[in-house]
C-alpha cells in the first residue's frame, strides 16, 4: 500500500518517466512505432514456417498464425519489461543520485510503458482473427485481467532484478540468458496439451505457463480455459510480486549510495 501511495503522490513523474521510455524505445529509428507491429509479426511468421509448416507442432486446432501470435504478444511484453525494468535503476544512476523519489517509480513507469506497444499489437491480433473469420467470444472479456495479472507478474520479477542489478552487474549479462531460458520453458512454441500430467505441477510453477494458455484459449470460443493452471500461475505471481517489493523496499535505501 505504501508503494502505490508513492506512486500517487509523484504520479507527474511517473507520467513523465513512462511517457519518455516510450518515446526513447524507438528514438532515431526508421520505422518508429512500427516495430511494436513488426517484432511480433515477423517472429509469428518465422515461427509458423519452422515450428508449424516444418516441425508439425500441435496447434489445438487454432490457425498457426493466431496459435503464436496470442502467445508472442503477452510473451514479449513481459521479456521486453524484463530487460527493460531489470535495467532502470543502473540506466538512471544519476536521476537516483542527484533526486529523491520513490525508487519503485523506475521499474514500475518502464512496465506501464510497455503496454503501448502491447495494446498497438492487440489491433493486430484481432485482424488475424477477422481473417480467419474467428468471431471474438465472450472469454475475450478476461483479456484485461489477464493483462493486470501478466504486468503485476512482470513488475514483480522486474522489481527483484532491477534491485541485485544495483549490487550484482552480473545480471546485466544474465538477463538475456534468463529470457532465452524462460521461453523454452513456457508453451510459447508447443501448447500445454502435450505436457504430460506427471510435469503439470511443474507447468504451473512457471506463471507464465497459465496466462500464456489463457491467452491463447480466449481468442477461441471452442478452446476451454484451464483454470486449474490460471489459478496456480495466479497464485505464484502474487508470491513473487510480493517478494519482489518486499526485497526492492528492503535495499532501495542503499541504491544512491552503490549504484
């Protein structure tokens, strides 16, 4: 509660801090805005000739296309927020030596910001539906939620990583790894149907896994959500969310000081 009554309180510098991350992200480039559409897009495309013409993945009946551009979608939103927030603090040393603000603005104004090129990629995926001629179904409804919990998930992780970063370069260097790693261990490529029952505890450990699912199942009206795996990825966000703050609170008197 303390943390977002700092964000309300210096809510004009956190405007300012996710306005002016959006307009750096693609600063001096060509196409500008353009690549919030293209990223996904040209990954979906080379994802549908490998894993889908080429390696035959199962699909669940749901078009290859639309299978990974609903999963690429929330999926890079939150690396992108990774790389993005784990770096905030170590990128804006000297806003944090010379002002006092709340630290949490940092991480958490880099996560907003990343939700515009998320919300520039939905007008797409829906355009991917109209032709397939998938109608939108009621369980399109449950994609704000699903938004709130994938940026709480993302802040979260983002939170604990930005704070070791202030102490630790090193994750500097390992947050691309831990990204690469992260994506084979999510059903980003594969659906979860071919994940044994034996390894569903484990699938569900991993938040990504059931709101990446619930993601993909809402685009089609034919496809169950599993709640079991939404409500077990739901669960483990809160706990890492938690954690997160707690140890960003605990160490973020000492960033002026070692960052």
């Amino acid at each position: 509660m303390e943390a977002v009554r700092d964000l309300w309180r210096y809510r004009e510098l956190f405007y300012f801090l996710a306005w002016r991350d959006v307009k750096v992200r693609y600063k001096q480039t060509t196409l500008g805005i353009a690549w919030a559409v293209l990223q996904p897009l040209l990954t979906m495309a080379v994802f549908t000739l490998l894993f889908g013409r080429i390696g035959k993945m199962p699909n669940d009946g749901i078009p290859y296309p639309l299978f990974y551009f609903g999963a690429l979608l929330p999926w890079m939103y939150f690396s992108t927020t990774l790389t993005t927030s784990g770096n905030s603090l170590v990128m804006n040393a000297n806003l944090i030596t010379k002002v006092y603000f709340p630290r949490v603005i940092l991480p958490t104004s880099a996560a907003f910001s990343g939700l515009v090129d998320f919300a520039i990629g939905c007008v797409l995926l829906f355009g991917i539906m109209g032709y397939y001629g998938i109608p939108p179904g009621w369980k399109l409804l449950m994609w704000p939620p699903l938004v709130v919990v994938l940026f709480v998930l993302a802040l979260g992780v983002s939170m604990t990583l930005a704070a070791l970063n202030v102490r630790y370069r090193d994750v500097k260097y390992t947050l691309p790894f831990l990204v690469q790693l992260w994506l084979f261990v999510t059903p980003v490529i594969y659906p979860t149907s071919i994940i044994p029952d034996r390894y569903r505890l484990l699938v569900g450990l991993n938040p990504l896994s059931g709101l990446i699912d619930a993601f993909r199942s809402s685009l089609v009206p034919a496809r169950p959500i599993d709640w079991q795996l939404l409500w077990m990825s739901s669960l483990v966000t809160i706990a890492l969310f938690a954690a997160g703050a707690v140890y960003f609170r605990r160490t973020e008197r000492t960033f002026a000081d070692i960052v």
